[in-house]
C-alpha cells in the first residue's frame, strides 16, 4: 500500500467552503459599491476593499494550518489538479505579470508577446519534460529530487544555494510591485507597505507551509481573475455591446491603429539589446500596436521568449508542485488546469491593453490641451500617467503622451470613468497576485534550507519537529531578506523578473533535462551542469551590469540563460561521459523515475526503510511520524 492512502480523503465539501468566500467576496464588492453611491469616504472604502480579503486569506491560512510534516511539504499528495492549477497560474502570474505585462502590451504592442508565449510555452513544456516524473520521483522540493535521482546529499546542498538568489529577486520584485499599489490606495508609505506584505507572507507560509499555501493562493486566484474581468467586461459592454472582450477587442484595432497615427505614431527602428523594454517610468507610446519587431529586433524577441520559457519550464516555485498531486496522471491535469488559469489571463491581457490604449487615444486625440479629460490630473497625481504641452503648440502629440508601464491595470477603470470601487478592485487583485506568488517564492526558499541544506546535510537525524521549526525560521528569514531589497535599492521589477528567470534557466534546466532523459548522467555530471549554466549566465550578468562588457556581444545581461544552458548541458554531458558511470541502483532509480504510473519512489522509500534499514537511503526518505491535528478543513 502506498503511503499516501494512509492519510484522509479530500473534503467532498471543498466546493461549498470556495462557494462561501466566492459569495462573501462578492458581498464585500457590492456592499462597498453602495457606500460609495451613498458618499462614503474613498479611504475608508479603499481600506476596506483591501483589508477585508487580507483578512479572508489569513483565515483561510488559519483554518488550513498543519503539524505535520507531510502535509506541510506536500499536502500528503491530494491536491486536486483544478486547484492545484489555480495555484500553479498564481504562482506564475504574480503582481509583477499583472502589472508589467498589461504596461508592455500597452507601450509595445505586439513585441511584448515574446513574454506571454515564454509563460505559456514554459508551462507545456514542464508538463510534457518534467512534472510527472518528479511526481513519480516524490520529493518535497526541487534540489530534493536531485538529491533522491543521485542519492547524494551535495547535490541537492548545491541546488538549494543556487535557487536562493533568482527566488529572492522574485519575491523582492513582487514586494515592490505590491507595497506601489498598497501605497496608492492606503494611507500608508512605501516601506510600511512592504512591511505589511512581508508580514502577510509569513502569516501565510508559518501556519501552514505548502497546505496553507495552496489553499489561499485558490482564493487568491479568483480575486485576481474578478479585478481583472469585472472592469474589462464594463467596458467591453459600453464599447462592443458584448460582454467577452477577449474575442471582441480586435475591432477596435482599426480605429486605435487611425488614432495613433493622427497622435503622430510612426513606425519605428528597435534599438538592439532588450532597449526598446518599457521601463518603470512614465514613457511615451510611440510604436504602433500591431507593428512587429519596432521595439525589440527579432533577435532579442527570440532571445527573450526562450529565456523566460526556460525558467519557467525550470522555476522551482512551480515544479514543486508537481509533488501534492495524487498521483502522475493528476500531476499532468493538474499542469492542464495550470495552463488553461494562465492562458486565461494571458489572452485577457492584450485585451486590457487595447481597452486602456484605444480610450486613452479616443479622449485625446484632437483635444486642446485646456480640455483633457478630468482623469488626466488623476494620472498624473498618482504617477500612473504625464500628459504635457511641451512644445506649446496646443496638441498633444504621441511624444508628449508618457504612460506608466505598472500603471495600465490599474488605469483602464479610471480612463472608463467607472465607480471608484472598481478601481480599487483592480488594485485589490494586484495585491492577491503579488501575496500569492511571493508566498510561493517564499516557502520554495524555506522548504530548500529546511529539507535540503538543514536535514540533508548539516543534521541528518532532524526530528520532524526541528525540520518544521527550521523551515519556518528560513522562511522568514528570506521574506526579511527581500523586504530589506526592496526598500534598500532602486531596481526595475520586470527587468528583476527577467534576470531572475534566466539564472533559474541556466542553472536548473539542463540539470533537469539530464536528469530525467539520460540514464547516463552522473552525479557530478548534474552537478557541473548546475554551475556551468548558472556560473556563466551570472559572469555574463555582471559584466553588464558593471560595464566591464559581455562573455558574448550583442546579448543583453537579462538574457544570460541563452549562454548559460548551452554550457550547462555541455559540461554535464563531458563530465558525466568522463566520470565512473552510476551504479545499478541509480540506473534502476532512473528507469524507475521514467516510469510515471506506481508509487512515488519517495513514498516507497519512506515505507520501505524500517524494514531494509539500509544506510544508503538518502536522508530525506527517512521514515516521518504523523503529528495529530486539531483542525481540517480540506480533508
């Protein structure tokens, strides 16, 4: 009997419990929405609008909270794939692909689907290469599945350092993204904000690890899928009469396309290395929606698809999911569900953008500058937006337009002229997104120090107990450490993001692909894959970034995993043919792994070792005793 049937069933009730927050959050919105006809103050509106989800979450954090290790690590495998998808497409979306890839959209038109296919691209590609066999592998996390495929210690030690940095930047990023929305809609400053969302991570993450985790993030998806439609579809209806704007914006497209070139938009030349990217600032939107290429060669497009592809195909925040489900088969629903969550929001994205920027353009092209629409002031009040007559001539032209690239999301329901309440929504969502992807980074952070460093290879005979108190300890340690990046330095999140994603590339997909499909790899082999990729993506990051040049010109630092994962899988290949092959255990374990259906090779283990009492069992599939709990809502 595999040990996952040793624990309890899924609440056939958790539709109902999801039906429950679906209904208060929708109360909460209407409720609001009639203070506000009835002259309620915005802050107050504002603050509950944020607040009160806030408090949702954590309550649903707290009712999830778990003693036990295997439910903290893995939700002892029962997640079902629809919402183990919901919060893989969270996880992935975040409050910096809200944000930044609706301003991109906007500023860049076509050019910015370079990042959406990556996303999507990513997502298929994890699901058919890896997730079901680290499903069938079993492992906490992702360093614990090279540790368990090689039985080595170091191998797994090696992984966890080397996801710290990309996972911080991650979460520094969301914790910046987040506290600029916070700080617009609450009366509280940039840092106390990003010390509120640090502490709303923790929260999360402490009571409960990945169950806690999974469950919020559920919720959190649909406050993010709500702010998201709910304005999009009102405008969508007092512009195409139609409430499906994903299939409605492209006859828009002819009339934005006329008004761009009476604001004075021409076609433009891309600058090469990624110098086109909108940055966080306010800039004009001088390149034409549907131009292709004008604002990134076709180069750089490439090279930035396959980047953000690679990391995400290899992110471990997402791949560690692959564990809580059932078994290999709902491991790939569960990837399924994932990738329908995020192509939702990836095809409503272009969506928001052609919305944002057709009435932008509607309500100033051939206005004098004395008569701009009253939210212009709005805009330029909250940074979101400058409109100026710089040159006096009385019009304003495409140059004089500046948007903000974080600002569009959040622009659309101001420009539409909807009720207050629904701008705020839209903020709301961003929050939701921000906390949910942040948490994830975070407890991936966490579970690698506590599961990978701690217990694989610093304290082999770790109760359950320490293990636990451990992870949460890292936890807030890394939710401290982004804090503290995030107030103390001055970054670009997307740029953040990017590079993020491309170290995450370099170091980790090659070793995964070398891992899973090559019976041949060695442990030393992965192992140099690991730091060849990461080591060579990192030399050509700094060497931008301090001005000293590049490993190879002509590719931006951002996009250092096109570098870094040829050399990964070269030194692996070249180390694993020159050191001793792996012994029949590993070559078992390998054909094992490759077989998806049957018992997580984890779970075997962890059944097996009181009876084999065999020392060459990795640490991490030591027996773990199950700790009582007092509350279950899930199960």
């Amino acid at each position: 009997m595999s040990l996952q049937h040793q624990y309890r069933p899924l609440n056939p009730r958790l539709g109902t419990h999801y039906a429950i927050f679906a209904s208060a959050f929708t109360a909460l919105l209407l409720v609001l929405a009639l203070l506000e006809q009835l002259g309620g103050r915005k802050l107050w509106l504002s603050h509950a609008m944020i607040g009160l989800p806030l408090v949702m979450y954590l309550g649903v954090a707290g009712l999830t909270r778990t003693l036990d290790i295997h439910e903290f690590f893995c939700v002892s495998r029962r997640i079902p794939p629809v919402f183990g998808g919901l919060a893989l497409a969270v996880t992935a979306i975040g409050g910096v692909g809200l944000f930044t890839l609706t301003g991109c959209l906007l500023l860049i038109g076509f050019d910015a689907l370079a990042l959406a296919l990556g996303w999507i691209a990513g997502f298929a590609l994890a699901a058919i290469l890896f997730v079901p066999y680290l499903r069938k592998a079993g492992a906490y996390t992702l360093p614990g599945f090279f540790r368990l495929r090689f039985h080595s210690p170091l191998l797994g030690a090696a992984a966890a350092l080397l996801l710290l940095p990309p996972v911080v930047m991650l979460l520094a990023a969301e914790l910046r993204i987040g506290a600029f929305v916070t700080s617009l809609f609450a009366s509280l400053s940039f840092e106390l904000a990003v010390i509120c969302g640090a502490g709303a991570i923790i929260a999360t993450l402490i009571i409960g690890g990945l169950r806690s985790l999974t469950w919020t993030q559920s919720v959190q998806y649909l406050v993010v899928l709500s702010g998201l439609l709910l304005p999009l579809i009102v405008v969508s209806v007092q512009e195409t009469n139609l409430p499906l704007p994903q299939l409605t914006y492209g006859g828009l497209l002819e009339r934005m396309s006329n008004n761009e070139l009476a604001l004075g938009t021409s076609l433009s030349t891309p600058p090469p290395m990624l110098g086109g990217l909108p940055g966080e600032r306010p800039e004009a939107a001088t390149k034409p929606f549907l131009q292709a290429f004008g604002a990134l060669t076709k180069s750089d497009f490439v090279m930035l698809l396959v980047c953000v592809l690679a990391g995400t195909a290899a992110m471990p925040s997402l791949l560690l999911r692959a564990g809580s489900a059932t078994n290999a088969q709902q491991a790939r629903r569960l990837m399924g569900w994932g990738t329908l969550f995020l192509g939702l929001f990836l095809v409503t994205a272009p969506a928001y953008a052609v919305f944002a920027k057709y009435l932008t353009l509607e309500q100033i092209v051939g206005t004098s500058v004395a008569d701009l629409p009253g939210w212009v002031n709005g805009l330029r009040n909250a940074g979101l937006a400058d409109i100026s007559d710089s040159n006096g001539d009385g019009v304003i032209s495409a140059a004089e337009l500046l948007i903000s690239r974080d600002g569009v999301a959040l622009s659309l329901p101001i420009i539409a002229g909807m009720p207050f309440i629904l701008v705020v929504l839209t903020a709301t969502a961003g929050i939701a997104a921000t906390l949910a992807a942040g948490a994830a980074h975070a407890y991936t952070a966490g579970g690698a120090i506590s599961d990978d460093l701690y217990h694989g290879v610093l304290h082999r005979t770790a109760t359950p107990g320490r293990r636990l108190v451990i992870a949460r300890l890292a936890m807030v340690l890394i939710v401290i450490v982004a804090a503290w990046c995030a107030t103390a330095f001055d970054y670009d999140i997307l740029r953040m993001a990017i590079a993020a994603l491309s170290l995450t590339g370099a170091a980790f997909f090659p070793a995964l692909l070398l891992s899973i499909w090559w019976k041949g790899a060695t442990e030393w082999g992965v192992l140099a894959a690991m730091l060849a990729g990461a080591v060579v993506a990192a030399a050509h990051m700094y060497l931008q970034l301090s001005g000293s040049g590049f490993l190879w010109p002509g590719i931006n630092g951002l996009l250092a995993a096109i570098l870094g994962i040829p050399a990964g899988l070269i030194a692996g290949i070249a180390v694993s043919l020159s050191t001793p092959k792996p012994s029949p255990e590993i070559l078992q374990l390998a054909d094992d792994m490759r077989d998806p259906s049957g018992e997580a090779l984890f779970d075997r283990a962890m059944r097996l070792a009181p009876v084999r009492n065999t020392p060459e069992l990795p640490v991490s599939e030591q027996p773990t005793p199950r700790a009582p709990e007092n509350t279950d809502v899930t199960s």
